[in-house]
C-alpha cells in the first residue's frame, strides 16, 4: 500500500520526552502511516531510546541520525524538519514536534483530511504544563467547527491561524507543495515551515480541523534564551516579508517592529527576554533620545519587580490566563536558572 501520510519528527536531545510521543503516535498506526525521524546530532541517548520503536516497526518507522554533537539552533530545526519532508514517502506530512503526545484518533482524523484532497491542514491542539497533567488552553485557535479557505480566502487564513503556526506539530502539507516552494530559502529562521507555506497563496484548499488532536507541552522550548531574536525580530520580518498577504492582515497580527513599542519591551523585560544585551543591540534604532532611555530603563528593571504586575495583566486582561501564567513562571524559573549558571 502506498504511503499517504508521514510523520516528520525533527530531533535533538528529547530523549525524555520522545517515548510518550512515540507512544501516543504508534498506538495510532495504520497502514499508509509512517514516522520519519531526523536527529540532528543528539548526545543524550535519544538513538538508544528511539531504536525499539524502528524494530518494532521496521517498515514504518525511519530513523536518521546526523552529526555529533549539533548545537540546538534556528537553521538546525529548520534543515532537519526539511530533510524529514525529503525522505518522506507520504503524498502529505505531518510536522510534528518530539516532546507533545497526541490525543487518540489524531491520526485517522488526520488522513481523513489527506484523503479530502486539501492542500494544507492545520491541525488543532490543547495546551497542557510542562508534565501534561494541567489544562492550560482547551483548544487553540479555538474554534467551534472546521473551517475550510479557497484561495482567495487566503487573508483570513493568514489572520485566524499565523500565531498557531509558531507550533509546527500543526502543519500538515502536501509533500509536493513544501518541496516546490524551496524550503532553503527560510533556513535559519526558526519557522521555515511558516515560510514555505505563506510564500505564496496555495492554488487548492487549506481546512483548520477544530478539535484539539495535539497536546502541547507548554514551557519545553528549546529557544527561551533566543526568544526575545525570534518573536521581536525573526517573526515579524519572516510575516512581513510574504508578497500575498495584505498589509491590512499583516498589522492584525504584528506591527512590522513591535520591539518599538515601550508596553511590548515591559512584557518582555517581564519574561526575561529582554535585558542589556537586548538593548545594546537595537538602542541606535529606537530613534529619539527619550525613547532609548525609556527602553534603556526598561532593560535595567528588576524582574521580580514586574513578576505580580505581569501576572495581574495575565489574569485580567489575556484570553488565556494559565497559560500565560504557567509560560511567565516557566520564564522565570528559566532565567534564575541562567543566572546561576552564569554567575
């Protein structure tokens, strides 16, 4: 039988994590099911861990393993998601991450949206604390039904699902597409997946599946040190830089430069994403003197000194309170952590 949907699992170092995620994905298999697997230099016995998987199931589950010792980075991720598309025997991929666990009867929802000829899927998760054990988010984006986008819908899929795709365990593409979009081009962004499929609007049709069939485990990213890089300064220029997408749905969703914004660098400086280093690196391109002491001051601010007004903001005023709770403390923990090791 022919392969119709493949499981891209780009790796490094989940050795931890990827057991469950295995398990919650081979409970699933079926025939015309595979799990691609790409390592990108693992050095924490992720290959010993993986090993009875691909014997127990020889002729569906592939496991590569690169270099030793590869640093976790932007341009990684992105070239090991895009060699798990080219080894791929699948008409479509999932992109799926190698520490979140699916919900039962993902992977038959999932080829029935293969099997409906779409294009793209995107596939809908739950939001869960770093143990699984918390619901943090019941279902993001949230919506009630599926939601199916011609082409010329291609604003408001851009607007209701950008912000999801920072997960890239949403995207189900077909093979083809990703492949004749050339993926190279977005190496190094952290998001090439968001690259290749916002390039240009698809000629078919795109659904978003509405029940979370993804638990996402929250607080387990791999980038916190570079988070302030990626979502201030990678994201926004990678979403503006697509030629199909109106300004109009672009500004619903990001300024083109939201680090310039006083009330964007406090929530940061809250995270401890934002310090001196961050500063030292932009405050030429803060324009007027007032505004670089502003942001200046903002760098230098201690953090337990914006810890409870960040968590009355998140309990008041975000759409989804624990999890905005649960990622600021993670935040937190995570920077003390930096500290000692630095100090």
């Amino acid at each position: 039988m022919s392969v119709e949907l493949s499981i891209c699992i780009p790796t490094l170092n989940r050795a931890a994590f990827i057991v469950e995620t295995l398990d919650s994905i081979v409970s699933q298999l079926t025939p015309g099911v595979e799990i691609v697997i790409v390592d990108g230099g693992s050095t924490d016995g992720s290959d010993q861990v993986v090993a009875p998987y691909v014997e127990r199931f020889p002729n569906q589950i592939r496991y590569v393993r690169k270099g030793e010792g590869t640093k976790a980075s932007n341009a990684g991720f992105d070239r090991d998601c895009n060699h798990a598309v080219e080894l791929a025997a699948g008409t479509h991929c999932w992109l799926m991450t190698d520490d979140d666990v699916l919900n039962p009867g993902a992977v038959s929802r999932v080829l029935a949206a293969v099997r409906e000829g779409h294009d793209l899927a995107i596939v809908s998760c739950e939001v869960r604390d770093l143990h699984l054990r918390e619901q943090l988010v019941r279902a993001r984006p949230g919506f009630a039904k599926d939601r199916l986008y011609a082409a010329a819908e291609w604003d408001d899929f851009f607007r209701d699902v950008i912000v999801h795709l920072t997960f890239v365990g949403a995207v189900v593409v077909r093979r083809s597409l990703w492949l004749e979009r050339n993926p190279g081009d977005y190496f190094g962004s952290g998001f090439v997946h968001v690259g290749v499929l916002f390039r240009r609007p698809i000629a078919g049709t795109a659904v978003v599946l509405a029940e979370p069939l993804i638990v996402i485990r929250n607080g387990n990213g791999q980038w916190n040190a570079r988070a302030f890089d990626i979502f201030m300064l990678r994201w926004p220029q990678l979403l503006w830089s697509f030629e199909g997408v109106s300004d109009e749905a672009k500004r619903a969703v990001t300024p083109r430069e939201p680090w310039r914004l006083l009330r964007v660098l406090l929530l940061q400086r809250a995270f401890g994403r934002y310090s001196m280093r961050e500063y030292d690196a932009l405050h030429e391109r803060f324009g007027s003197a007032w505004k670089r002491a502003a942001a200046h001051s903002i760098a230098r601010l201690p953090l337990g000194l914006l810890y409870w007004p960040a968590r009355l903001y998140g309990h008041f005023k975000h759409a989804d309170p624990r999890y905005f709770i649960d990622t600021l403390d993670e935040a937190m923990r995570f920077s003390a952590a930096r500290r000692r090791t630095t100090s």
